[in-house]
C-alpha cells in the first residue's frame, strides 16, 4: 500500500497500524502509483492536532479523523508526540474498520507487548476496570484481549516489585536443530547439514562465557534467570551439554534456587542421558515443544517425529524428576484445522505440563513457509483455535502470565503462555515486558539494556550466523564495552 505523509514523519506508527490491520500489504514509499494507498495528515490546532486518514483499497473509500488533545502535556514534548501518534493510528485505524467491516481482536493496538500500556496505566493508579474501560473505549479492544493484557500486566508488576537495578538475567543461544521447521526465520542451522560446524561453535562460546562472566562479576551485576534457546539446545550430545552448563555454572556463579530453563524441544532430540545431564547441573524447568499432536500436521511442518514420541518424551521428562514443564503448540499451522487442534491441546493435557505456550502462527521473513506457500488455516479458523484454548486452559487451572505479539502473525492475534498457580516462568516475563536487562551469548544473540526508571533501552548484537560468530572474537570485547558504559550512564549508584 502506498502511504503518503502530510504534515508529520510518524512512518512507524503508521507501518505498525497498516501491518496491523492490512497483513497481505506492506509499505511503499517510492516507484509506480499503487492500487492502494493511505493519506494520513496531520494539522496542528491551538491545544492539539487534528489527524486525518483516507485509505483507498481495492476499489473502495473510506476516511476517518482523531483529535490530539495537548492540555495535559505542558511543555513534555514526550507526552505530545504519544498524543500525536495515538492520534495518527486512531485515525488509521478507523478509517480501516470502515473499509473491512470488522475490528481485528486488539482493536487500534499495535505493537509487540500490548501489556505494557496497561502496566503503565496500573501504574499511574488506574484501578483494573479503569483500565478496562480505557481499553474498551480508546483503542476498542474485544473483552477477551482485554482480560488477557490486564492479567499479564498485574504478573509483570507483581514480579517487577522485586526487581532491583543491579539485576540481570543471561540467555545463551545453540543455533542447531536437527531439521528445519518451515515456519522458522531463526538463525539454526541444520546439524545434517552443518554438524562440523558444533564443535567450533561451543569452542568460541566458551571464551565468550569466560568473558562475559568477568564483566558481570567485576560489574557486581546478580543474575536472576538463566535461559538456553535455540535452535534446539538438545541438539548437542550429553558430553557437550554437561561441559557447556558445567562453565556456565562456574564462571557466573550461578546462585542457589536460580531459575534454569533449557528448551530440549523437539522429541527426536532427546534422550534420558541428556535429560539426567541437565537434572544433575540444576536445571529445573524444560521444554517439550510439540507444536501440534497431529501426525500430518508434523509432517506438513517438517518435523519427522511422531505424536508418540512426544508422549514418550514427556514420560522420560517426568521420570527425571523435572517439576516445571511448558509445551508450545502453535494455531495456524499449514493442514491443520479447528478439530485437529482440539485434539492437540487435549492430549497435551494429558501429559501434565504446568506451562504451556499457545502460538499464533508468524509467516515470518526467512521461513520456507513464506517462500515457498502452503495451505493455511484461515484468520476465523486461527481465531476458534485460540478461542478454544483460552476457555479450556482457565477451566483445567492454567491462568495467562504473559504474551506478546509479531508481525505478520495470522488474524493479529497473539502468542500467550498459560500456566499453574505458581509456574510462572520469570525470565518469558522478564524479557517480554522489559524489566530487565537480558545479556545474550552466542550466535544471533541480541543483549537487551533496560533502565526501568527512564525508559532507556539500548540492544547489541553478536554476529548472526554461526559461521560469522565463529571468526569474529573481537565483537565480544566490543559488545561488552557497550554494555559497561550503558550502567555506568544509567546505573553509576551500583558501582
């Protein structure tokens, strides 16, 4: 769709409300006149601004307008640009719902943590329905997001209550899997295709371990959750995780009771040596992440194991002793339907994880399924999945305690992780609502500086590929600079 500007520069807000609400188009700027277009002005008043949107799509027209009220503002030009953008997407927005006769579930809401608005309007001392009623009324939010965003936000507040400014937590990537998912934009290599490259892999993640430790010690930073992703962590071999999460523990010192969390993933990973290796070096919670109990499913999505291997999975996952368990199914994924994905989350009932995740499917850039196409779920179809698996996990105990939202992801709708009465994973919460910094190792890791108390947030990046990674040790030193200078700036009181 082509956008054009007047009167104002506010191009991601902007995109944010077209993906949104329009997922099959994507922004143009230059070139040829498009099909369809979006004008969206802006003209300033004397306590405010008046913005405008007309949306011209597939032959049919429609406009809309929202005022900017800057009465409350003073002189925060901060505040007056919040008021402006909600102004601009509002505008969007409207003008959208006109042309596609529907409301997407999260309203005139864009962005990746819809529970942060409502964080930061519990705390400005909005009660629950307060909230509630901003939610429905401003951004026309449906009663389900609304209930989900206002229960996340009171976990996130609940756990950031403990949180202090020297606080971190680590997340160490293993960018290997034993196939690739076609739906999968991560940065994985495929061990069939890539195995020589493991062992130069752990040896450059070791150093990087050596030295990040040493920072954080000589930083007197405290580690308060430890997470392993990937790829899949499991692809290594007993050997090679023992050593690995044996360094870890060493060189950070891990704390009696931390949180340890390592994704084993895929069923054809996993084996009882594997899981008694990350038993006896502390980890205490895992992931078995089936995506979908359907055997066509799994092959449509390229995963060559079966349903019963996840079953047997989890058997070994309990016979181990793991307490905390969390499964990840996925709505939306290519041949599945509303009844399949019943009988999915049914029997995943059955295996007694106390966490479980419920995806919406991202047709994500880098993903054989945006490449190459298949037949997919359609937005209502998406929409009953996730419907049904909300009604049914309140009903088994599991509340939500976080979530999150993509880009490109089927019908707008969102990713969720539900849980048991005290199984919340804190480093899922930590991580998607900010609270606090995530220093990441190895390849594709994305380190995250967060200063709660001024908003300010700065990201550094290891290299991406693995091969990169592998000859690039210098980034280290680098990236850890970085991250010194970003506490010296926001945190000089912990030194």
């Amino acid at each position: 769709m082509k956008l054009v500007f007047e009167g104002h520069e506010e191009t991601y807000a902007i995109e944010q409300s077209l993906l949104n609400l329009f997922p099959a188009e994507r922004p143009v700027y230059e070139g040829e006149e498009e099909k369809n277009r979006a004008v969206v002005s802006l003209k300033y008043t004397e306590n405010g601004a008046v913005a405008r949107s007309r949306i011209l799509y597939e032959g049919r027209e429609e406009a809309a307008e929202c005022r900017a009220s800057f009465r409350d503002c003073a002189d925060d030009a901060y505040k007056k640009t919040h008021e402006i953008q909600k102004a601009l997407k509002l505008s969007f927005y409207r003008a959208a719902v006109k042309l596609l006769g529907a409301a997407p579930p999260w309203g005139a809401l864009t962005g990746v943590r819809p529970a942060k608005l409502v964080t930061r309007l519990l705390g400005e001392g909005k009660t629950a329905k307060e909230v509630n009623r901003v939610l429905a009324d401003t951004y026309e939010v449906s009663a389900s997001r609304r209930r989900l965003a206002i229960e996340a936000a009171e976990v996130s507040r609940r756990l950031a209550a403990d949180i202090e400014d020297r606080d971190y937590s680590l997340y160490l990537g293993i960018p290997f899997c034993p196939t690739r998912c076609v739906y999968c934009s991560f940065v994985a290599e495929s061990v069939e295709k890539s195995f020589a490259l493991v062992e130069p892999y752990l040896k450059m993640l070791h150093k990087e371990i050596d030295l990040s430790a040493a920072v954080v010690k000589d930083m007197g930073l405290r580690l308060r959750s430890f997470y392993m992703g990937g790829g899949t962590p499991t692809t290594l071999s007993a050997g090679q995780m023992d050593e690995l999460l044996a360094h870890l523990r060493e060189a950070f010192r891990f704390p009696e009771g931390l949180e340890l969390t390592v994704e084993a993933g895929r069923p054809d990973t996993m084996t009882r040596e594997k899981l008694e290796v990350l038993k006896r070096n502390g980890v205490n919670r895992v992931s078995v992440n089936p995506q979908t109990m359907e055997t066509h499913v799994l092959r449509a999505i390229g995963r060559e194991h079966s349903p019963e291997d996840i079953v047997r999975a989890m058997d070994m996952v309990h016979a181990v002793g793991f307490r905390h368990i969390n499964m990840d199914l996925i709505a939306g994924l290519p041949a599945d339907s509303p009844a399949g994905f019943r009988r999915t989350l049914q029997e995943v009932l059955l295996l007694d994880a106390d966490n479980i995740t419920v995806h919406t499917l991202a047709l994500k850039k880098g993903s054989r399924l945006l490449s190459e196409g298949a037949a997919l779920p359609t937005a209502e179809e998406v929409g009953e999945m996730l419907a049904y698996s909300g009604g049914v996990l309140r009903k088994a105990d599991y509340a939500p305690y976080y979530l999150y939202r993509q880009k490109y992801m089927s019908g707008s709708f969102e990713n969720v992780g539900w849980c048991r009465e005290g199984a919340e994973n804190l480093y899922n919460v930590y991580i998607m609502e900010e609270l606090m910094t995530i220093l990441s190792l190895g390849a594709g890791g994305s380190t995250k500086m967060v200063c709660p108390a001024n908003g300010n947030i700065q990201r550094v990046f290891n290299c991406k590929y693995p091969r990169e990674y592998i000859t690039r040790e210098e980034k280290f030193s680098e990236n850890l600079a970085i991250f010194r200078g970003f506490y010296e700036t926001n945190f000089p009181h912990i030194f």
